[in-house]
C-alpha cells in the first residue's frame, strides 16, 4: 500500500513553518501545532459567540454553551464537592480542549492531535504533577498516608505501599494511553473502511453504509472521551482533596 493511502499516515506529523531549534529542540509549527490552535480557537469563537448575546431566554446557541458549562460543572461537583469549585476553570478548559481536538479530528483531511500519545501524555502530565501538588500543600507530609489506608495492618505495609505506590504513578500513563488508543483506532477503521469504499467502486454501497454508521460512532467516541478524560480528572483531584 502506498505511503499516502495507508491508514496510518493520517498521524504523520508534518512541518508546516520550518522554525531556527531553541537549545537543540526542534520548534516547527507543525499540523499538530495548528490544529491545536485551532482548537483553541474553536473553543473560544463557541464560547465568545453563543454567550455574547446573554439573552433572558437563551437561542440555541447560548443553551448549549450554557448546557456544556452546566455539565463540566456537575461533573466536578458531584466528583468533587464543593472544595473542587476553585479549580473548574481548569477543568472546564481541559474539557472544552480535549472536546474540540478529538472533533476537529473527524474533519477530512485533518490532523487529530488527541491521537497522538505525546501529547495526550504532556496533558496527563499536568494534571498529575498539579494534583500530587494539591496533595501536599492540603495534606503536608500526611498525604504520603494516601499510599498506606486507613485500618491497613503494619505488617502488610511493605506490600500495599508499593502496590498503591505503582498503581498512583500509573495515573498519567493510563490517562493519556486510553484517549490516545481510543482515538487512533477509531480513526484507523474509518481510514480501512474508506479505503474499501474506493476499491469497490459501484459495489461500495454496503462499505459506505458501514462507514458512515462508524462515523457517528467515533462522533460519540469523541464526546465521550473527553467527558471520560475530565471526570478521571475530577477522580484524581478529589483524591489529592480528601484522600479516598
């Protein structure tokens, strides 16, 4: 199969503006650097423009800005409870990122940054390092009590320490791995399924009705990984809180 039709190079990152390297990393405004900013800006012009009327009786576009900020916000307070208020807008940016990177994906001829392990890690990353942060200026030093549960014998210890020890250290590979996959096999069938469509000629009727139930699929997949991303989120925050 040539380099061009194989499913997989749709995730070819590629240079678009060649950039000078800053202390030997290379800086190159690539498709992935674009379509992040795109969906940047996706994000804001929803926002901006559904909320710039601010109607007593909202149209269709300020419901669902107001249906998607309603949503972010139960899901931290039911996660979270009321100590999670603080850090909503985080939450709620991560969640409107996360959203419009996986549906910008769906787009022909685009580029799915969520796809893409590296970047999906450097979120994961974050959120990890900004929670474990939490912890410690909460808890102090008892947030090392995380790894060890209440009523735990003394003599299990050096079993369930490093059991929870790995399980927590995990978090950011687990988070960033089950977007990722998700999101590159989603794509990958539609790519094989298009290709059949093609092949097929006339006879592609069947293939085509296939592809596109699988588009409105991934569609829902891309929904519901960034909803599953967020409230994994949350998860972790309200451990790093109240250290269940």
């Amino acid at each position: 199969m040539a380099e061009g039709h194989s499913p997989l190079a749709q995730f070819e990152v590629k240079t678009l503006i060649p950039l000078p390297p800053v202390g030997g990393f290379t800086i190159d405004f690539t498709n992935a650097s674009l379509f992040m900013l795109l969906a940047v800006l996706g994000a804001y012009f929803f926002l901006f423009f559904g909320m710039r009327g601010r109607a007593l009786v909202p149209g269709r576009w300020q419901s669902l800005v107001e249906m998607t900020y309603e949503f972010v916000a139960g899901t931290v307070r039911d996660t979270v409870g009321s100590e999670g208020k603080p850090y909503f807008p985080f939450i709620f940016t991560l969640f409107m990122f996360v959203l419009f990177c996986n549906l910008l994906g769906m787009m022909p001829y685009s580029f799915t940054v969520t796809s893409h392990i590296v970047a999906t890690f450097a979120l994961a990353m974050v959120i990890f390092l900004g929670v474990t942060l939490i912890g410690f200026i909460k808890h102090g030093l008892h947030f090392l009590k995380f790894f060890c549960p209440e009523g735990v014998p003394l003599a299990l210890a050096p079993i369930i320490i490093p059991i929870e020890l790995l399980s927590y250290l995990s978090r950011p590979v687990s988070l960033s791995m089950r977007l990722a996959v998700n999101m590159m096999a989603g794509h990958t069938l539609l790519k094989v399924i298009a290709g059949f469509v093609v092949m097929m000629g006339v006879w592609g009727a069947l293939p085509m009705v296939v592809l596109v139930g699988l588009t409105g699929f991934e569609i829902f997949v891309a929904l519901l990984q960034a909803y599953v991303f967020t409230v994994l989120t949350c998860v972790y925050l309200n451990d790093a809180l109240h250290m269940h």
